[in-house]
C-alpha cells in the first residue's frame, strides 16, 4: 500500500513539475496529443508586449490549427529564465520540433545543447542568437539593421537642408534584444554621414507603450529641443505620442517621428501625420514558420537564415493601404 502511494505521489510531482517548466505562461495546443501522427510543435513566445507581438502570435497558432500541426505554445513574458525552462519542457515531452523568439541575444547555448542531444531540430522566429549556427537549424525573421538603416536613410533626406544640429532622442527596445541592438546600429551608422544629425538622448522603452511614454516624458524634462524621435517600435512611438501631446506639443510637426512594424494603429498614426515614416517588420511568420516545421520533422536541410520581405510607408501611402492591414 504504501509503496502504491508512494509511486503515486512521485508520479503528481512529476506531473507538477513539467506543467510548471512553461515559466512564463501555460503551455497549449492547437490540435492533438503526442502519438496521434500530427507534428508537434513547441513554441515559445517571448511575451505580448506590443500589437506586433498580438499579431505574431495570433499569426502562429493560425497557421498552426490550418497546417494541422500540434502547437504547445507558451508566453514567456520578457524572461529569459521562462524561455529556457519552456524549451526544456519541451524536451521532455519529446516534441517533434522546437522554435522560440528569443528574448535575448545571449545566454542560449547550454539549452540548445539539450535540444540537439535530444535530436530536436531548433528554429528560432523573428530574432537572432549569438550562439554557434550549428546549434539550431534556421533562422527566420527580419533584417532589423535594414529596418534602422531605412530610418537613417529617411532622416538623413527629411533633414538634409537643416544648417544647424539635429537634436535627436531614441528609445531603443528592451536591453541585450537582437532588433535592439541591430536596428540602433544601422540607425547611427547611417546618419553617421551627416554630422548635423546628433542623438542627444537613447534610452530603453522595453518595446512598451507604457514605457514610451513614461520614457519620453523623461526625454522632454531633460532635453528643451528634440527634433527627431526615432522609436525602435510602433507601440512605443504611440506612448511617446502621449507624452509630446501632454507636453503642449504637435507630434509629427514639432518633434518628427519615425518608428518600426508598421501595425495598424502605427499606421493610422502614421495616415493622421502623427508619425513620419515608418520601416516596416512584418509579424506574420507563422505560414513559412509551419513550412519550415514540416521540413524539420521530415529530415530535410534548411537555408541557415531566412529573410522576410517588408517595405517602408510614409503618411500618404498608409493612408492608400490602411484599410486592408491585416495587423
């Protein structure tokens, strides 16, 4: 009897400890169990931070449920600790293929280990890693130093008459992310031409509205004269946008703005002359992401990194293409 119990209580601990390893958000599926024939994929997102992030979610559990695919899917909520503990998780449980979209550029390669020696192909979506290629199979997302460079390209035209300095604030993504890092880089290196153009002021929004705003309130207290604010996402730009009204000043006219994503309330923002310019990072990766899945399952090579198309929109043209956005 007691050795009954025992065998029981150890098999609900087990049975805790794995629906805990999700950290972030409770793991669920699109379609069947393990064992049914489906591919089952495990996915960790890394929050819902912003509309882009709505979308790109809403993006892979859609084209999961259409591709027939098992999705797990857990919410890590911006942590790290949440998406390494869900990637184990779903080593466990066996899963046929593993993508996430890292938090962080850093810190992956003890857990990409464990999925290779499990033999489970590993895609990372939307952002990069620092960790050696060989440890995971694709890489699809963005170019997000093309994103900033686009944004340089655009100031460096919209001031090019300017004959005095070109005060400009950033508010860059969460600390150590790849669109972070990247979109900053090809953003300064490419204003880098004109020394007019001067970022006074950069500092994290976390890719939050809230935190725009908050951020940029700070930015207007500490610095009298900004003429550009580049904003590494929509959602952010739209809390500074709060901010630069509270202030008593015309977003867009006072203060030029220029953002990433191109989500739809950027782009009515960017229709009203709210916002400037925006370089576009399109979320809806979750159709190539299912190809890819099938393609890993079954055995056959994948292209090291894969490039999503994406464009850029001024005031006149999201106001043409506004009514058809998907996100």
């Amino acid at each position: 009897m007691l050795k009954k119990l025992s065998a029981a209580l150890a098999a609900g601990l087990l049975a805790s400890v794995l629906a805990a390893c999700g950290g972030g958000g409770e793991d669920t599926a699109s379609g069947g169990e393990a064992g049914s024939g489906k591919i089952v994929l495990g996915f960790s997102q890394v929050g819902s931070e912003s509309g882009w992030r709505a979308a790109n979610t809403k993006s892979v559990k859609d084209s999961a449920a259409t591709a027939g695919i098992d999705l797990k899917f857990s919410d890590a909520q911006q942590k790290q600790e949440n998406q390494i503990a869900s990637i184990r998780s779903y080593i466990q449980q066996k899963v046929d293929v593993i993508a996430f979209s890292p938090v962080v550029v850093t810190g992956w390669d003890a857990v990409l280990k464990e999925a290779q020696a499990a033999k489970i192909p590993v895609i990372l979506t939307d952002r990069a890693v620092d960790s050696d290629a060989s440890l995971y199979a694709t890489f699809i997302g963005s170019d997000f130093v093309k994103e900033g460079e686009e944004v340089g390209k655009w100031a460096l035209e919209e001031f090019k008459s300017a004959t005095g300095p070109v005060n400009i604030v950033q508010l860059e993504g969460t600390v150590g992310s790849a669109p972070a890092i990247d979109r900053k880089k090809g953003f300064e290196a490419t204003i880098a031409s004109n020394p007019n153009l001067k970022v006074i002021a950069s500092q994290s929004g976390d890719f939050t509205r809230a935190k725009g705003k908050e951020v940029m309130q700070a930015l207007l207290q500490a610095n009298p004269k900004i003429d550009l604010l580049f904003a590494h996402n929509d959602d952010m730009g739209l809390g500074a946008i709060e901010a630069i009204k509270a202030a008593g000043l015309k977003p867009g006219t006072d203060i030029k703005i220029a953002t990433i994503d191109a989500v739809k309330d950027g782009m009515t923002a960017l229709a009203a002359n709210e916002i400037n310019f925006i370089a576009e990072c399109s979320p809806l990766l979750g159709e190539q992401l299912m190809e890819l899945t099938k393609k890993a399952a079954a055995g056959e090579p994948l292209e090291k990194r894969i490039v999503t198309k994406e464009t850029t929109f001024t005031p006149q043209q999201a106001a043409e293409v506004l009514s058809t956005r998907q996100y």
